[in-house]
C-alpha cells in the first residue's frame, strides 16, 4: 500500500497517470492533501511504464530516477513535476 503524506502535500495541486505496457492505464489527481483515482486521460503528466518496471518501482528495486529517464516524450519539466507529485507519497523508492 502506498500513501499520500498529506502534511507534506499541502496545497499541492497536480495529476498523473500511468499506461502500462499491457494498454491498462492508472491516474490521480492530487490535491487538498488527498489523491482521488482517475483515469489517465484525465491527468496533464502521463508515463508510459512496462508492468515489470512498475512492480520493480513499487519494490523499491527501481529508482523513480530510472523510470523518469526512459520518458523521452515528455519535456524535462514535465518529468520535474512528476518527480514532485510522486516524491508527495510514502514509497522509498519514490524518493530517489
């Protein structure tokens, strides 16, 4: 399970998605300190991420860094802000 520091996110007001290499796709909306689930099309950063990797991530086996850095077709500052919305959650891994 993975949790929302909502002390740290604030006001933090944001939205990412996942696709998975599957055609599956996650996202969240962040704000007022909760993360409401939603579709990925509803979300303005959108990560295209392959099953293995995201269970790599979610075991700490992978750095967020790692996967940041295979979404060529986002602009550095979109990947900036994911790394800022992600880093709002209690995951480790998350934070590296």
């Amino acid at each position: 399970r993975v949790l929302l520091n909502a002390e740290l996110a604030g006001e933090t007001r944001g939205s990412i998605g996942f696709v998975f290499d599957d055609g599956t796709d996650a996202g969240l909306i962040i704000r007022h300190g909760v993360a409401v689930p939603v579709s990925s099309d509803r979300c303005q950063i959108v990560l295209n991420v392959s099953k293995p990797d995201w269970a790599k991530l979610l075991a700490g086996k992978l750095d967020l860094s790692a996967v940041l850095a295979q979404q060529s077709h986002l602009e550095e500052r979109y990947r900036d802000e994911a790394r800022q919305l992600l880093k709002l959650f209690d995951l480790a891994s998350f934070q590296r």
